[in-house]
C-alpha cells in the first residue's frame, strides 16, 4: 500500500520506518526534509541495534521512503497517517490539503487526546477518519489503540486493524471516542496523584517512581487493574475506594511540572537507552514465545 504520513517528529519517524519495513511505498511530507531524514537515519538505526529489522530489510526500507516538502501534491494515497502537533487547527491545516488530494484513503491520527470526531469533522472526512494512537516509542511497543469516531464507516477500523497486525502489532479497540481514550486517560490519572504526593510532601518524585517502576508496574505486568481486583476481591477493593476516593487528587491542570524532573542530556539518554533496551528484549522474548507456539 502507499502510505503518506504528515508529521515525521520523534514518533512519526518511527512509525514511518516501520511501515517502510513492513513493505509500503511511504512518502512523508516534511517542513524540513534534512531534519525528516535525520530522524528516519535513527529510526532504521533503532531497528537494527534492536534486532527489529536485518540490514537487508532495512536498506529495502530505506528505498520505499520518499521524503518531500509538505506543500507538494501527493496523490493515490491508501492511508494517510497523521502525527501532527497537538493542536487540532495545526491537524486541520495541514491534513485537509492532502485529504482532498487523497479522496479515497484513510486518515489515521495518531493524536492522543484529541477526539476523533473533532478531527474528522474539521477535515471533513469524518466517515474515513480513525484514531491510530501509537506509544511511544512506536517501534518498541506493539500496542496501538484504534479508536472509531462518532462518522467513522463500518469497517474503516478493521482495514486499519488487518495492517497494523501484519506490521507486528497488536490493535486494541477502544469503544467510545473521548478524549485521551484509554492509555492517556489512566497514565494522566496516574500523574495526577503522583504529582499531588510530591507536592504535599507525601514521598519525593524519586521514591514515587521507584513505587511506580518496581511495585505497581511489575505487578501490572502480569495482571491489570480489573484482574488485580478480582485476586484481591471486590469487597476488599470497594471498602477502599470508599476510604480513598474521595481524597483523591482533582486537580484539573499541571504548573511548573519540570521542578520535579530531572530532564538533563545525561539522564534522560540514560533513561531512554535503558527503556529501549528492556522494551527491546521484551520483543524479542515474546516472538520467541509465540515462534514456539506455532512450531
């Protein structure tokens, strides 16, 4: 298929490598062409350090990438996928262009909180329009939320669902469009409180993230909230919320976020590599797995 992404960021890059390498003609349209090529450079490269992609695939990849100015026409688009800024009058301005060049592709937004019906209406093609939300970072989490709008056809989901499986990855359908949707709506809700206890002096951003990390999460590993409560029994879980629900935080903004992160060079690398690495092997681990189960 041919695809046309707008928006090559971080996120963008990585998700236009890894269509390329799953075999489609992909042309992403760039503000700045040499920044664009950069990104790809390090996606490829994230492909190959990570065991994602051979040299050989990844030199094929590279030849089905065409990288151009974002104002030049492009047509015989299959789907368009959009990574645009977080701003729905940036999405509109540059999607509606190429949409009406394009009158027969799907448009796939990877934003994370704006609601699909809202875009799709601005770009007037609500009933192609579907939320391909991606995390980050795309070419390490195999999750996708694919999110249907209140116009969305029948069907245009599926279609968007059948090619993110054959790419590797694992479409999750999330029922009602609102805004976050599923993934950002729990990771914010978290945020919120963990802000709140730095805040109030409850426990320091390190020891929050240690609890986070090591506890919550290497437990949620294995079972999820709902599953969680169900070991833990609902009747002991709905005593608690009564006590703590109400003493949630409610906050309804975020200020001056950064005094509590350290957001150096040194440490956000050292972050990120070891992220990667762990999300890496976790890939790798888990085709493993399932090599085992078809053999």
């Amino acid at each position: 298929m041919k695809i046309v992404l707008l928006g090559p960021g971080l996120m963008g890059s990585q998700i236009a490598c890894e269509y390329a390498i799953g075999g489609h003609e992909v042309t992403v349209l760039a503000r700045r062409p040499d920044v664009a090529k950069e990104r790809m450079d390090k996606g490829f490269a994230a492909a190959r350090e990570h065991g994602l992609a051979s040299e050989n695939a990844v030199a094929g990849a590279r030849e089905r990438i065409s990288i151009v100015a974002e104002d030049e026409a492009v047509s015989d688009a299959d789907i368009i996928v959009e990574s645009v800024v977080e701003d729905l009058a940036a999405k509109r301005e540059a999607l509606q262009p190429v949409v009406a060049a394009n009158p027969g592709a799907i448009v796939a937004s990877n934003t994370s909180s704006i609601p699909i019906t809202a875009i799709g209406r601005a770009i007037g093609a609500g009933e192609r329009t579907v939320g391909a939300h991606y995390w980050n970072p795309p070419l390490l989490m195999p999750m996708v939320e694919l999110i249907r709008g209140d116009e969305t056809a029948d069907g245009v989901a599926e279609q968007m669902a059948a090619t993110l499986r054959a790419l590797g990855k694992r479409p999750v359908f999330v029922d009602r469009d609102v805004p976050g949707f599923a993934w950002n709506r729990l990771q914010l809700a978290l945020l919120r409180e963990a802000v709140w206890l730095a805040e109030n002096g409850v426990a320091s951003p390190q020891t929050i993230d240690e609890i986070v990390r090591d506890g919550l999460a290497r437990r949620w590993r294995y079972t999820g909230p709902f599953q969680t409560a169900a070991l833990g029994g609902a009747a002991t879980f709905e005593r608690v919320a009564t006590l703590l629900w109400p003493e949630l935080s409610q906050a309804t903004s975020i200020h001056n976020l950064t005094r509590w992160l350290d957001e150096s060079v040194e440490t956000t690398t050292r972050l990120r590599e070891r992220r990667d690495r762990g999300l890496a092997a976790e890939m790798r681990a888990e085709a493993a797995r399932n090599a085992g189960d078809e053999s």
